[in-house]
C-alpha cells in the first residue's frame, strides 16, 4: 500500500467518522425536539387535567350555593381560589348563563362565550365544568388558567437545550480537531514526498560517484599507458621517418589507436569529474553561433539546425572547450535520435534559478545561471531510462554505435563547473537537454599569451628537470624533451629531485608529475620555489584527485600538461610557460 | 366538603338578588314576615329537592313531586309560582295543601305550618319515621330543615339526624350551605 493510497483510505475514514458524527449529533437534536415537544404536550395535558379537576371542585363546591342563590358563599368560594396564583380567571355563572361570581388577574375578564370551544388559547387553558345537581344543570363553572410563566417554560427546555449545545460543541471540537489533523498529516505527506526525492536524488548522485572513481581509476592507469606507448611511437616516428614506411604505417596506425583511447580516458575523466579544467569568462553567445556553424554540414541536410540567442546574454565561467564538447556530444545524440531527420534547435537565455527549484534537486546553489538548451524532435527516452542516461556505458544505441559516454561527459563536466542540466523528453516529439551555466561577473577572457613556437631540434641552453616515479613516463619525457632539444636531468621521486636541484643550479624549469608515493608534485613544487623563487614549474597528470585542482579546477598561475601527450603538445605548453612572465 | 361559619358584613351584600334586597328593607318582626322572605322560602322549598335522597320506593319517576303545606299556609300563591313548571328529575312539581298530617301523606316535602287540628309537634311526630323531608319554622319544633333568619336572609338549619332516621340523605353541599347542622349519630 502506497503512502497516497493510505491517504486516501484514512481520509475516506475520516470522511465516513465525520459523518457518523453529524448523523449523531441531528439524531440528538431530533431526539431533544422530539423530547421537548413531548414535554411540552404532556405539560400542557397535565396542566388541562389539573384545571379540570380545579373546576370541577369548585363546581361541586358552589352547587348549593347557586342553586340557593348564595352570593356571599360564591364570592367565598371563587375568593379562596385567588390563593391559586396559576389561575387568570375565574367565572359562575348562573343556569341562564348571568355572571353570579368570579374575578381576574388580567384585563381579560371571564367570558362564558369562549367556553363553547374549551381551547388553549395563548398558551393559556380555558375550562369550563358544569354545575348541576340530580342531572339538573344549575350553571357552569368557567376557569381560565395563566400562561406559563417564562421562567419555567425556559426552564423546560433547559436540559433538551443543553444536550443540543453540548452536541454541537461535541461536533464542532472534533471536525476541528479532525480538519487540524489532516492538515498535519497533508503536511507530513509532503515532507516525506520531497524526502524521498531528495534519498532518490542522493542515491543518484552517489551511485554516479561510485561509478565516476571506479572510472577515474581505471582512466589513470590507462592514461600513464597510453602516455607511454604514445610517446614511445611519437619518439619512433621522429627519430626513424626513415625507416621502412610499412613500419612506419604500423606505427602510424598503433598512435591513431592509442589516440582514440586516449579521447575515451579523457571523457571517462570527465564523467568523474577529474578532468583539469581551465575555466575563464566565455562568451555563450558566441561559441553557441560557432558551434551551430560547425554542426550544420557535421549533422547533414536532413537536419536544420536553428539558433536562438538571447540578446545580452550573460558570460559563463565555464571550460569553453569542454562546453563545446558538450554540446557536440549532445548533437550527435540528437542527430542519432532523428535518423529520418527534424530540427536541432540551440537555445540560450540568461536564467535564475531560485530558492525553491534549487529545494527540489542536490548539487544547486541558487543564483544567475546562462541557459543552453538543446532540443531536437527525434524518437525521445522513455520516462524509466531517463534516470539511467547519464550514467557512463548506457546507451540506447546499438553495440558498436556509441560509446555511452557521451552525455556522461556532459552530465560530469556541468556538474564539477559548478552548473547544473535538466534533461526533458517525451517519446515520439522529442527531448530538450538544458545546461544551467554558472554566470561569470568577470568581463572579458584572460587573453592568452603569444607564443613563439620553437621549431623542434633547437637546441637550447636551457636545463629541465623531469620528475616522475614510472619510469616507463619519465624515460618518455627524458627522450621528448632531448627530441625538444632540452637538457635533461631526472628524478623518480621528491627527495632525489630536490638534491639535485640544489646540485644543478643551471635548471630552469621543472616538469614534474602531480601523485607520486611519499612527496606529491604539489609539495615538491612548493619546496623548490621555496629554495628557487626563479624555478619555473609544470605539471604534468592524467588524474587529479587533489594537490593542484581545487573543487575542479586549477589554481592560478598552475601550468599543466595532460597525459597523454605528444611531444608536440609538450613543447608548446613549455614554449608558454618560459615565454610568460616570472 | 367546607363547613360554612362566617360572619356576614354589609359591604360584603350586594343588592342584585331578591335575597339581597331584602336587606334595604327595614327590619320586620319576625312573626310578620315580608312578602320577599315568603316568596324566598317558597323557592327554597323545591330547590330542597335535588340535593335530598329518597328512599327508591319514593322515587317512582310517573307519580309526580309533591310538595305539601300542612296546616297553616303563609305562602299562598306565591309557592304555586314559584314551582309552575318545575321539575325535579323528570318529575313535575305539585303542591298539596293538606290539613293534617299522616305518615302516609303523599307528600316528598312537608312544610308544617301546625293548626288547631295538630299542632307541628304532632305533624312532626306522625312524620318521623316517614321518608319526607320536613320543614319548619319553629325554632321550638324542629323539622328536618328550619327556616331562619340570619342577618336579613333567609337561611336554614339541618337536622342530619332526622334525615336519617327517615331514610333520607341530604347532599353535603347542601349540608355545607346550612347555617347548622345536627350531625347524625355515628
């Protein structure tokens, strides 16, 4: 039984008790009504018999008396019956209907024309009895009685009224107390809907976790390989383009595989979130424009491809490169889900997410968001694999088509830029994917440096130490950096590579691996700008859990080198550091 | 049933009845009486009737109710106006004038007026055991009822003894508008 089925049944009971209460409190109100006019009648009945007697007493009393034509025995008589304070009216009259004696309380004096319909009349009874004797009719004897006095008419009812407030008081406090407890429990009910959405999103979030450091590992090892057999093959065809073009092809053919893994670890990296990141101010508008440029010819002439730009549209601080990964990953999804063609439509706007959306889901601050939204009129996902479609290797499509990761690169990358995606799909019109974009306050992009790329083979009077504790990396980078025309020293680990520094003050530059056992890149860095202000420092990772990324994202003035590389990408990123200032 | 004693004042009578005007006349002695208290008596003498018992061999409903003045006779016309057409029960009223009196006198209702003849004391005497109800004037020979005076009205004293011993009952209410009454014997 579900939560709301529950509901429904405890409100259907306290539907059917309210009920059963009403239909109680009116049977008791009935039941008073039925009492009080009961008691009303039998009052009335017993105040008539009361009065009849009264009249026939004092019928028999005056007979002889107004047989004998005794006046002063009748006002005797009549008078002893003003003691009675119930009595209104009392009346003799003679056998020819004449007024022989009697008085009255009320300007209503006793009238023998109302005893020809002996009625109550005004809450007051009118009697009347006979005078006779041996059946020989004498006179009659008139009497009327007093209203009932308020107060004990009043006090009458007093009890059947009393049931009847205590009745309804009775309904009122629990249809009170039975409206404050289901708003309590409506309240309590939605408590545990947003909990349990908030333990579902959790779960989520943390199963994604468990999967991004599974994959993060896994992409780290791979990475020191690929760097390795990259490197080796790159050092191959430099130093013998000589050598037999089938080898040559062979190897050709090896760097163009062992690229392509390299691109899977680097998504894999960025699904986990651990991928180095270089945010800056980008401007949306403008990628988004260059991005849909790209894709036009890209996603082919079935599919149109439509921009809307918002005018004054917000900077994001995002990894622009990446963004555009993204949103070529998210193309390429679209196209795949439109195989008979539609439209792509690319959205931005500057948004605010506030408070209360931010409530419903994990991982969002409130704030100014830019909003990239990317919408297409293919097959859509089914509502039960929405919630799986972000996760790494998922895919809908055939083995072989896609590698699932791509939307994981997406998903990973928003998250560890501080942004946050909304994914919207109903099958058989369409999904739009929104990415909520943290807004940069910083105006324009750092412009990057000029670089006077070295021609390879230079030599150059400079020295660089590499530092690097598998040797299989460090042997590479030995070999690329002489290829650079570098002087070369190494070290496999901190403490070697400090004494060394101190031996060697002619190195200028240290290129050193970010997680190595004992001393990471991190300290050794700071230790020996400590000893050597002028050291210039690169980095270089496949995999950065800490050290020199910081909640995702580089420290300033941090230069790195992601592995795998090439030589050529090497000795640009060196090329920049000595060029740059310090 | 109330036992009447009370004290009649003045203010208290109201001249509308013929009993009543008998107070504005002036005082009369009581051997000449005044043709109102006569004409009063008259009336009481039927008025007796519904509230007095006969034994049933006297309530035969076709004979009719006779009313008898034995001996002298002061009401004249008047009793025989003032019983024109009365009834007691179904039966009509009559009155007999006899001279003397018999115990077995025809009569329901004997007014003992006495005469040369026989004396009231003797008409009472003859009467005793007779169920008729007697009625004087003598307060020296008394019937079963006694017309008085009292207070300018005509009133009347009861002797329950007598009745009984005649077989007759008198109602209590008539007991209770007499101005005495001699108890029966337990």
């Amino acid at each position: 039984m579900t939560a709301r089925e529950m509901t429904r049944s405890s409100r259907m009971s306290d539907r059917s008790r309210a009920l059963a209460l009403l239909a109680g409190v009116i049977a008791l109100i009935a039941a008073s009504v039925v009492v009080a006019l009961y008691d009303q009648n039998q009052t009335v009945a017993r105040d008539r018999a009361g009065a009849e007697v009264q009249a026939r007493v004092l019928a028999d009393t005056v007979t002889a008396a107004l047989s004998f034509g005794d006046r002063a025995a009748l006002r005797e008589y009549v008078g002893a019956l003003r003691a009675n304070r119930g009595l209104d009216a009392v009346g003799v009259y003679d056998g020819r209907g004449r007024l022989v004696a009697g008085f009255t309380r009320s300007r209503l004096a006793p009238n023998l024309a109302d005893t020809l319909t002996p009625a109550t009349a005004g809450g007051r009874i009118i009697v009347h009895a006979p005078v006779a004797q041996n059946g020989e009719r004498l006179g009659t004897v008139y009497l009327r009685d007093r209203s009932e006095p308020l107060a004990r008419r009043l006090g009458r009812y007093v009890a059947p009224g009393f049931l009847v407030v205590m009745a309804l008081l009775m309904f009122l406090i629990t249809s009170l107390d039975a409206r404050r407890l289901r708003r309590a429990n409506r309240a309590l009910e939605t408590q545990i809907a947003e909990r349990e959405k908030a333990e579902a999103a959790l779960r989520q979030s943390q199963k994604m976790e468990s999967i991004g450091r599974l994959t993060g590992g896994i992409a780290h090892d791979f990475n020191n390989m690929l760097a390795i057999i990259l490197g080796s093959l790159d050092l191959l065809l430099r130093r013998h383009a000589d050598a037999d073009p089938k080898i040559l092809r062979f190897a050709r053919e090896a760097m163009a595989a062992a690229d392509r893994a390299a691109d899977l670890t680097r998504r894999l990296l960025a699904f986990s979130r651990l991928q180095p990141l270089k945010p800056t101010s980008a401007d949306i508008a403008r990628t988004v424009n260059h991005i849909s440029g790209l894709l036009r010819p890209t996603l082919g002439e079935t599919i149109t491809v439509e921009t809307v730009v918002a005018g004054g549209l917000w900077r994001a601080h995002i990894d622009l490169s990446q963004l555009e990964t993204a949103i070529v990953n998210l193309a390429i999804n679209a196209r795949d889900a439109m195989p008979r063609g539609g439209s792509l439509t690319i959205e931005t706007a500057n948004t605010y997410l506030d408070r209360a959306y931010a409530e419903g889901e994990l991982e969002i601050t409130p704030g100014q968001y830019v909003m990239v939204a990317i919408t297409d009129t293919g097959a859509g996902i089914p509502p039960e694999l929405l919630a799986q479609v972000f996760e790494p290797f998922f895919t809908t499509k055939p083995v072989g088509a896609g590698t699932g990761l791509g939307l994981s690169q997406v998903h990973g990358f928003i998250k560890q830029s501080g942004g946050h995606l909304r994914l919207y799909s109903e099958v058989g019109v369409g999904t739009t994917v929104k990415l909520y974009l943290p807004r940069s306050l910083t105006d324009a992009e750092q412009p990057k440096p000029a670089v006077a790329r070295a021609r390879p083979g230079d030599r150059r009077d400079l020295t660089v130490l590499v530092v690097e504790d598998e040797a299989g990396v460090r042997e590479f980078a030995t070999e690329a950096l002489t290829e650079l025309g570098f002087d070369v020293l190494s070290a496999d680990g901190a403490g070697p590579a400090l004494e060394i520094l101190d031996a060697h003050p002619e190195i200028a530059l240290m290129l050193t691996d970010v997680i190595m056992p004992e001393t990471n890149g991190r300290m050794l860095a700071q230790e020996a700008l400590h000893r050597r202000p002028s050291l210039r420092v690169v980095f270089m990772t496949g995999y950065t859990r800490n050290a020199i990324v910081h909640n995702g994202t580089l420290d300033a003035d941090t230069h790195l080198v992601t592995k795998p590389f090439t030589i050529a990408e090497l000795g640009a990123e060196l090329e920049a550091v000595l060029a740059g200032p310090g | 049933m109330r036992v009447r004693a009370r004290p009649m004042t003045a203010s208290r009578s109201l001249p509308r009845l013929a009993v009543v005007l008998a107070l504005l006349c002036p005082p009369a002695p009581a051997p000449a009486q005044t043709a109102l208290e006569t004409a009063v008596k008259a009336t009481f003498l039927y008025k007796f009737a519904p509230f007095v018992e006969w034994p049933a061999s006297q309530s035969v409903p076709s004979a009719p109710f006779a009313i008898c003045v034995i001996g002298k006779d002061p009401f004249g016309s008047a009793l025989d106006r003032a019983v024109n057409g009365q009834r007691v029960g179904a039966r009509p009223v009559v009155v007999r004038r006899l001279s003397v009196a018999a115990p077995d006198s025809p009569c329901q209702i004997a007014y003992l007026g006495g005469s040369r003849t026989q004396s009231v004391r003797e008409g009472l005497g003859l009467l005793r055991q007779a169920p008729v109800l007697t009625v004087t004037e003598d307060p020296s020979e008394r019937g079963i009822v006694e017309f008085t005076s009292a207070g300018g009205r005509v009133r009347f004293r009861l002797d329950d003894q007598a009745a009984a011993e005649a077989g007759l009952t008198i109602s209590s209410k008539l007991l209770g508008l007499a101005l005495s009454v001699t108890p029966r014997k337990e």
